[in-house]
C-alpha cells in the first residue's frame, strides 16, 4: 500500500515502541517537549511540526527545532508535505463531484487524455474513482516506463501507488471545470477551511517562512512550483492540514454517500498488509479507500497517508469513528527516525497503535 521509496522509513517511524499515555492535552505536550528536541537532534533533523485532533477538533499545534539558518520553526513554518497533497486532490473531486461537477465514475477520457494513451484501448476505462484508489495500472511516475505513460495493468483490475495516476485526475478536474487546479482547491477546500497558510505553488508570503528541508542532515534548497501539482509539493503548515483533517472527520462539503465512498476500500490489501503471525492484530480489512490508506476493525476505520521526497517526512491519519486524528510534519528526509520518539507521546488508539506495530515487526 504504500510506495517503495517511503516504506522503509515509514517501517522504522512505526517500530516505535507502543506506550500507553494520559489522553490530557497537557501531559502529552509535556512528554513531547521531552523527547522531540532530543531525537531531533539525533537524527540531524532540523524541525517537527504536529498538530493532534480530538473529538473532532484541533486541540495542540506545536513545533521544534529550526526552519532553517538558525530560525527557530514555529507553528507557522510552512513544510512541503510532499506525497500528503494527493488527499487534498481527493477531496477537491470528492467536492466537485457532490457538487454535480464531475462523476467519479465518467470516463476521464472525455475531456483529458494524455498524448501517450490516446490510441491505447484501456483509455476510456480510467476514472476519477480509479485514480484516487490507485487503480489506473499506471506506474507511480513515467519515468519507470521509459519516460512515456504506459499501462501496466488495465485499469480496474489492481492496485498500483501511481502520482501519475493523481495527476491525471487532476488534469481532468482542469479540462472540465476550466480552472487551474490551485484555484479549485482555493475555492473548495482552502478557504472555506480558513487555510490561509496552504499553497500549491510559490507565494510572496513564504518568505522567512519555508523549513527548509535536508538529506541526511545537509540542507537542500526548497522545492517551489509555478503550476499545481495534483500529488506532490503543497505547501502547508501543520495547523491548517489539521484543519483539513477535521473537517474529513465531518464530512463538511460532501454528501453522506461520498462521506462513506472516501473511507471504503476500493483496492481491497487486505492479505498484504496484514502480519499474519499476529492475527489478533490484523484489521478486518485494509486497502486503498478514495485519497486515504483505509484500516477497518470491525467497523472502527482509520485512515492514513505519508510523504516522502528528498528533504521531507510527513504522516497524517484520522478517523471517521474515533474522531481523533493528527498530522506530523519534518524537514528531512530522516524525519521518520525523529518521529519514532514522538508516538509513545501520542495516545494512539491501542488498535490502531498494535497494527502498525505488528506490520513494522513482519
């Protein structure tokens, strides 16, 4: 389920020891203080920035370490959050289409078809359905297929991570409405959410803003784009993502059908991302739902995603039915050791928490 180039931090981000801790806001601030700074400067890490959900609403927004040169990162510090801007593409078309705009079921082919497929049958087989669950048989970038788009299944027919398949989404979304991808999400998430410190693309308010993000402790200049990406490269800051997750946590904007359609799962992985030596920790069911990574026990469903490019780690998970949620931001690409320090802290549900340290173990 999740993309080669993030699995193994992401392995050792959940190999974190599972503690049980206060869910009062001020213990877990106090044990954060404790161990952040630390690990942050064990693993060169230069800033972490968390915001946590709690019965549905945003109750601790905190950051260490330094943006960069010396500037100590506060809870405005804008991070890349990579591979965490294809749940905003999700939900910018889960909008859409409560809205009547587009269907997620439309033949995508109708209004945008990339060069490289227009002769090739399975063409009008992709949806917006299929490429927000990662199912459009496209490898994750077209690099991989010799630098040209190319199916590697027929779409429908498997799972596949593909930011290919995000960008071509997004491609759609733009040739049917006739808006730039930055403005839909304005219109539709970012402003009715007050996110007032998130961008697809470079603003004149970044400045003295941006974590400048690092590999294995060197610094890295920022990565900032013209044009909006539908899966990578949105900037944000942690108190706004959290935002975003609350408001997935109630259903604002979409219909109860689109409401239930983003957290089931759509590429059933059930058998892959279960350790089957510890069964007692096995979800029900887990795969791709529409955005989000879905584990279901038993009807409890939570929803993760992670983000991983050269200079950055983020992580982000909520759920529809214990109303909690949470989003970490770093600035390295080591930003999952750092974090590892940090979960003992967080008061994950004991499910969810036993889950992913099962799968680390496998």
């Amino acid at each position: 389920m999740i993309h080669r180039a993030i699995l193994p931090v992401l392995l050792a981000l959940l190999a974190a020891p599972v503690a049980a801790v206060p869910r009062d806001g001020t213990a877990v601030r106090r044990a954060l203080d404790a161990a952040v700074p630390a690990a942050l400067a064990r693993h060169k890490v230069p800033a972490l920035s968390l915001a946590l959900i709690r019965d549905g609403s945003v109750d601790m927004v905190a950051a260490w370490g330094t943006q960069g040169e010396g500037q100590p990162a506060t809870t405005a510090s804008l991070f890349n959050v990579a591979s965490l801007t294809k749940p905003i593409t999700a939900d910018v078309a889960l909008r859409l289409a409560s809205a009547g705009r587009i269907d997620l079921d439309e033949a995508m082919a109708a209004h945008w078809l990339d060069p490289d497929i227009k002769a090739h049958p399975w063409r009008d087989r992709l949806t917006a359905r299929l490429a927000l669950s990662h199912q459009t048989g496209f490898a994750n970038w077209r690099r991989e297929t010799g630098g040209q788009l190319r199916f590697r299944f027929a779409p429908g027919t498997g799972y596949g991570y593909s930011g290919e398949g995000y960008e071509y989404v997004g491609k759609f979304m733009e040739a049917k409405t006739g808006e730039r991808l930055d403005a839909l999400a304005g219109q539709l998430v970012f402003t009715p959410l007050a996110m007032a410190s998130t961008s697809h693309t470079g603003q004149a308010w970044f400045a003295g803003r941006i974590a400048a993000p690092s590999r294995d402790g060197r610094p890295l200049p920022p990565v900032i784009t013209r044009e909006p990406l539908a899966s990578d490269d949105l900037y944000t800051t942690a108190a706004d993502y959290a935002a975003f997750l609350a408001s997935l946590i109630s259903s604002e904007a979409i219909s109860p059908e689109l409401a239930r359609q983003r957290a089931t799962i759509h590429a059933d992985q059930t058998r892959e991302m279960c350790n089957r030596r510890q069964p007692a920790t096995c979800p029900t069911r887990a795969g791709f739902g529409l955005g989000w990574q879905v584990l279901d026990f038993a009807g409890t469903r939570f929803l993760m995603h992670t983000g991983n490019d050269r200079g950055e780690f983020t992580f982000a998970y909520w759920s529809p039915d214990t109303r909690e949620g949470g989003v970490i931001l770093t600035n390295s690409n080591l930003g999952g050791l750092a974090i590892i320090d940090a979960l003992p802290a967080l008061g994950f549900d004991p499910r969810f928490a036993a889950y992913l340290k099962a799968v680390a173990d496998r």
